[in-house]
C-alpha cells in the first residue's frame, strides 16, 4: 500500500513496494484510484471475500467506487488505527471493502470497539453497535436523493453524464413499491432491446421493441423491483455496466444509449438531445448468502491436515451427498463444475475417456482452435502471457486436464453411465448407475441434478452409400482421421500414411478443410473436396478480428463477456447484415478466387458471415485457416454441385455421370443430435426434453444452460466463452436455486410462457 501517495513522495496511488502497481479491475491500464486499492481490486475480483482499507481522505471510497465494491470510512475512533503509519492522526481511519453492504456491515460489527492501543477508540460508546441490525433492503423507499450537479467537472464526457442519468432513471423506477412497466418501457427507445437472464423470471428472455417489452414488464416486474441498482462502470462511451440486487440475488447490468430521435427538433445538439437506452442487459449473478467462496487460505484445520487427507475427506464427503452429477469432463463440464465449487454445492465429473483431454487427443493433429486464446480462455484460469494466439490440440487437452487438478475438481475417468436412470419426482432425485472400466463398478449414485456436458454433437454421421463394401480403398468419418478407427482397427497415428494417395474429402466444413489442408501437407497425391451445398467461407482473420475487439489483451475476459453479451444475438445478426459489404471487401479476393476454383460460395444469411450459422445450423460454414489458398492455386481440387450416387471398386459415381477414382474417401459430413445418443442411455425421458442447439424467436439458445423439459436434467453446450457466461448464469443460478433456496424453488417451478 503506497499510505504516503501524492502527499510525500511521487509514487502514484496503487503502488507497492512488494507487487509493484496495482492495476484496475476492469481495464488493465485504468486508474485503481487510491492507496488501498489493492484490497479494493482484491474484493472486486473474488481474490478475498472481504478486505480491509485505511483512509485519510479518499482511500477507501474512491477504490471502491472504482471498482464496484462497497467501502466504509468509519468516524474516527470507531476503528482500531493501531499499526498503521497516519498521514493524519485526526482524520486517519481503517474501515471494510467488500462485494456487498451486508458483508461490510458484518465487517464493521468486528473491527469497531475500544483498543487499548489506539487511545481515540476510548471516545467511542461500548460496547460497539451491531451494524447489521440496521440492515434494511427498503431503507431508501420512497426518498428523494439529490445530485450536486454543479460540483460536476465541465471535462467529463456529456455520455458518462447521460448514463448516469439513465442509471438513476432505471433505479427509480424498479425501486419504487408501485413499480410501473410503463415508466420502465419509456427508458427505451422505440427500437431498444431488453436481454433478461433470470431476473424478472426464471427464463432466458430477449425483447426488442417497446410494445414487446411493455407487454412482458406488465406481467413481471414485481419480481424484479425489491432490490436496489448501483454502481455506474464506464467510460467516456454510450455503454456502462451496474451492479443490482433482487429480493432472492445480486446481478450485474449493462446499457448502451442513443440519441432518441423522436424527441430531436432541427435546432437540438448532441449534448442537448435525450438520449435512452437502445440495449440494456440485466442477469442474475448469484443468491444472496450463497456468492462465490473466491480463494482458499491454503491452511486447514491448523496445518493438521495436509493437502490429499484435505482432498480425500471431500472426495467422500461428495459422494455420499453429491448434489450434481455433470456427465462430460471438457471445457463445458470442467467450467460449470468451477462455478459449482464455488457456490459451495458437491459436485462430481464423470468422463468416458482415460484421461481428461482425450476428447481433444484423438482429434487429427494439425488441430488448432480457430478462435483467439483471448476468446477460449477457461473460466478463473487465464492463460500465461506467452501462450500461442491459437492453441493447438495438445495443449488444450493439457490444460484442461491440468485445470481440474488446479480448479480441484473432482473427476472420475474412465466412467460412464448404465442405461436406464431412473428419477423419483417425490424425492426429486435421480439413480444412477455408473460403470467406471477400471474395476471398481458399477457405483450407484443419487444426485438431485444431472448435467449433461457432452456438447451438442453426438456420435459421427456417416450417409448410407450404395456399394462401399466393394470400394477397395479406405473409407471412413473425419473424426478417425488420421486413425482410421472407426472400423474397429487402429493404424499409427500419422498422416503421412496417406502419402501418394488420391483422397476425396466429402463436405465443405471446418472439419473438411482442415483434413484436406493437412492431407496436402503431408504428401497425398491428389486431394479433392466434394461440395454438396453452397457453402460460407469467411477467413479466420476477419473473425478474429471482430473477436478481437470484445476480447483483448487489455481488458480482464469477465468483462469482455459482459460486453459481448450485452448485445442480443438478434441485434448482433442484425448489425452483421448491414456490414455485408465492409466485411466482404475483407475476403474479396478469397471469395473470387473460390468460385473462380468451382466452389459455390456465400457470405452466410443476409450476409451476415457465419455467426448465424454457427449459432442456428452448426454447419454450412468454414472458417479458412489457410485451405482456400490452396484451392485457389489448384493444388487442392473441388468438386461442386452433385451428390454421390454410389460407391465403384475404384472410387465414387456422382450423380451427375462423373466418377472421382480415389484411394481413400472421407466423409466430413457432421454428427448426428445428442439428444439420439442420450436417449440410448436415458430412455424415454429424453423425450421430455427439447432441441439442444440453435436458438429461439427471440434469439436465446435452445436447450444448453436452461430447463431441458425434464426436472434435474440439464444440458450445458457450447464453445468456452459460452459456457465461461452460461456456467454462472443460467444452470449455477438456477440449480442452485432449486437445491439449497426454498425461497426461490417455487418461484423457479413456476413455468413462464412466451408472451
């Protein structure tokens, strides 16, 4: 703590001799704001569940204010001063920095009392108040809070005043008793957008325009409005984040305003038109009494346990009252299982393969994901400074096995549920059978919430094809490649075996260029792709690049999440169309160069890239790490616009007459649903449950990280910055409240219709 900053020396506030300059925890190169805000940035970002400052004049509340904790500056005397070196003895005290005023209340009942070693304690009355007595969630009802506009600094920027003002505007009216839908629709613009996760209902809700948002704040802003909204995070920009508190949790918010038009006269400036929210983002975060544990102390029972007896005992501890069952131990499982520790609620993972990571290990070994690692870090665990821009398949697997071990998660390998589980509404909990293939099952557990973390794909589809059984090639799924295991037979894991063949690729997705790139590399003699259906091709340094502007270096990932989610995926899809011709510009010359090679491409709906495609088909897209290049050259061939009629001894007949000889076919043609491979294992009640990808009307995902249909069965799927958001918000929140918050379990069984 730097206690002299900018009064005896030039060492600005934040610094330490020991860690060296605390930085901001919401931008990496913003302002901590004062001499304690290494326990303010402490408290913000869960390193502490509750901290303590001192303060002279601004050192508490400023870190606190800048960064969205709750401090207090006791009177002084309250508060022990002893061992703190004063800047003044008169104006000196210490007081708590904590997430949430109950916690600071709490903090304060503790610290404030008489000290022998402090004489100004003695002024204070004995024994000290209990602060949390004075605890009263309607304590502002009905109050008239002034703002001393005029000690407002002429530089701040007129949009960091208008959303302050928009801020004030929405407390006041989801605070008030007679909370009114019509007050809060008027915060909107005609066009504006309300993304709700979990606040006003249980569900998962996007409604754009005012008339859609009037209909659905008439029905169910009384559940919204007993809490109270702080808390203003921003720039000098049209979007600011907040803070929230419901009767049953905390959330965060974020809103995006424009000017309203609709108010605006020719004469009108910007800094005198009103401006109204175009976005606005509210998501439950956590239930009160039950926020995230944050960092362990590391000592247990005194030192008089050391670390695997402390493992052990909650090994069995879980299993004897496990709570959730999570089937799946990838970036989906492992992250929810994070979010699950947590809150403190006994978690188990189960994963079929040996080792965590095989999932990714049995991929082909040119494999990199093709998102920025920005963008796929995990959940609590950011990766070094020093790791690659795009991670290979190996040190994926790696560090997701290695992120259990850190994250303490606890994982069976080499297990798999036994078909049928059966589940008792009485008891509301299921049994299940788990076969773990080292010898030590079948182990019948009985978890209150299964989580099926196994994605969205199931097993690989492969087209019936009249006459494979003649062809005298190999044949087989990409996810063999390059194995070739899918028969039952395992071959050296190396590509170069395909060296001098002539290999057809079937489809035109990810995993078809990527297999067809790396057949070239490796020597095949002629690879062609054969292309069904018009396919979206858009290079990965345009997506990236979009990537890159939510998900940076500078910016901590859980903001960026926030951001990205604070515009509905509608709008977003929205936003892309009326950026066709910007973007296309981008990929102009691999474009033309693709349809001039024979492919029949697209630049996705509307012209939106592949965002909706992703997010609606899970196919008809690739992102082009470097393929396109080589068709373009005519090094890798295309086959466009015919089917396969059948398989000959030598190769394939088209549907068009043609005939491609070939040495080895693969078929990249996708995987078939994973409600199919589920309902072998969980019979009919699979049936109670919906489609698990693609999104709704409104523009939620279907199936993952919200009720599946059937009670205490759960789907979480997606790619990692999906499950890092989806993880706390939509299965945590909602489980948990089931589990452990009577009060909120019947609000949760209580269904809400679309409206």
């Amino acid at each position: 703590m730097s206690e002299m900053a900018h009064f005896r020396g030039n060492i600005s506030g934040g610094w330490s001799a020991r860690g060296g300059q605390c930085k901001s925890a919401f931008h990496a190169k913003g302002s901590p704001c004062g001499s304690s805000s290494g326990s303010g940035v402490a408290a913000s970002i869960g390193l502490a569940t509750v901290t303590i400052g001192t303060e002279t004049d601004g050192s508490i509340s400023s870190p606190s204010s800048s960064n969205n904790v709750v401090g207090i500056k006791p009177t002084v005397g309250l508060t022990s001063r002893a061992g703190v070196i004063p800047i003044s003895g008169a104006q000196d005290t210490v007081g708590p920095m904590t997430r949430s005023v109950e916690d600071a209340a709490i903090v304060l009942s503790v610290i404030a009392g008489e000290d022998l070693n402090d004489a100004r304690t003695r002024s204070q009355p004995a024994p000290a108040p209990e602060y949390t007595k004075a605890l009263d969630i309607n304590a502002l009802r009905g109050k008239r809070i002034g703002i001393p506009r005029s000690s407002i600094p002429e530089t701040l920027s007129p949009t960091f005043v208008k959303g302050f003002d928009e801020l004030v505007q929405l407390a006041s009216v989801l605070e008030r008793p007679d909370a009114d839908a019509k007050a809060f629709t008027s915060l909107f613009l005609p066009d504006g957008w309300f993304r709700d996760l979990l606040v006003f209902t249980w569900e998962l809700r996007t409604l754009s325009g005012q008339e859609k948002i009037l209909g659905y704040a008439s029905k169910h802003i009384e559940h919204a409005r007993k809490g109270g909204v702080n808390g203003l995070h921003g720039g000098s920009s049209v979007s600011a984040g907040f803070t929230f508190s419901t009767e049953v949790g905390n959330g965060r918010g974020l809103f995006t305003l424009k000017q309203d038009s609709t108010d605006a006269t020719d004469s009108d400036t910007d800094s005198n038109t009103s401006s109204k929210a175009f976005t606005l983002l509210m998501a439950l975060e956590s239930l009160k009494g039950y926020e995230p544990i944050g960092a362990e102390q590391g000592v247990y029972h005194g030192h008089s346990m050391c670390w695997p007896e402390v493992q052990a005992k909650r090994q069995k501890t879980i299993e004897e009252g496990l709570h959730v069952l999570i089937v799946g131990a990838g970036q989906n499982g492992l992250q929810v299982a994070a979010r699950f520790k947590q809150m403190g609620i006994s978690c188990l993972l189960i994963e079929k393969n040996a080792r965590i990571g095989d999932q990714w290990r049995e991929r082909y070994p040119s494999l990199t994901l093709h998102t920025t690692k920005h963008h796929h870090t995990m959940l609590y665990q950011p990766y070094p400074h020093t790791w690659p821009r795009f991670t290979p398949r190996d040190k994926v697997a790696d560090w997701l096995e290695q992120y259990a071990v850190s994250q303490d998660l606890h994982v069976w390998t080499n297990s798999r549920i036994l078909p049928v589980p059966s589940y008792d509404p009485k008891t509301r909990k299921w049994t299940v059978k788990i076969d773990r293939l080292d010898g030590r099952g079948p182990i019948t557990l009985c978890p209150t919430h299964i989580v099926l973390a196994t994605g969205i794909l199931g097993g690989p589809y492969t087209p019936t094809v009249e006459g494979r059984a003649s062809f005298t090639g190999e044949s087989f799924h990409s996810t063999a490649y390059p194995t070739g295991t899918e028969d039952g037979f395992k071959l050296p894991e190396s590509a170069s075996r395909f060296a001098g063949k002539r290999v057809v690729v079937i489809g035109t997705g990810n995993s078809a260029a990527d297999v067809a790139l790396d057949l070239h590399i490796r020597g095949a003699k002629q690879v062609t792709i054969l292309q069904r259906s018009s396919t979206c091709v858009q290079s990965a340094k345009s997506v990236c690049d979009s990537l890159d502007m939510i998900w940076r270096e500078d910016v901590p990932t859980e903001v960026a999440d926030w951001w990205a989610e604070g515009t509905p995926y509608n709008l977003r899809k929205e936003i892309l169309q009326g950026m066709k011709e910007v973007n296309m510009a981008k990929d102009k010359r691999i474009l033309e160069g693709l349809a001039k090679a024979g492919m029949d491409v697209n630049f996705g709906p509307g012209g939106a890239g592949l965002l909706p495609l992703v997010y609606e088909n899970f196919g008809g897209y690739w992102m082009d790490v470097g393929c396109a290049e080589y068709i373009i050259s005519g090094k890798i061939k295309v086959k466009s616009g015919t089917g396969i009629a059948k398989f000959s001894e030598n190769g394939l007949v088209l549907e068009d007459g043609s005939t491609l000889e070939a040495d080895v076919v693969i078929f990249a043609t996708g995987y078939v649903n994973i409600r199919g491979v589920m309902k072998k294992i969980f019979g009919d009640a699979i049936d109670q449950t919906g489609i698990v990808f693609g999104v709704d009307e409104e523009g939620e995902m279907k199936g993952g990280y919200r009720p599946s249909g059937h009670p205490g069965l759960w789907y979480a799927s997606g790619d990692f910055a999906g499950s890092r958001f989806g993880s706390r918000l939509l299965v945590s929140s909602q489980v948990f409240a089931e589990i452990l918050h009577p009060m909120t379990s019947s609000l949760f069984r209580k269904k809400v219709g679309p409206d």
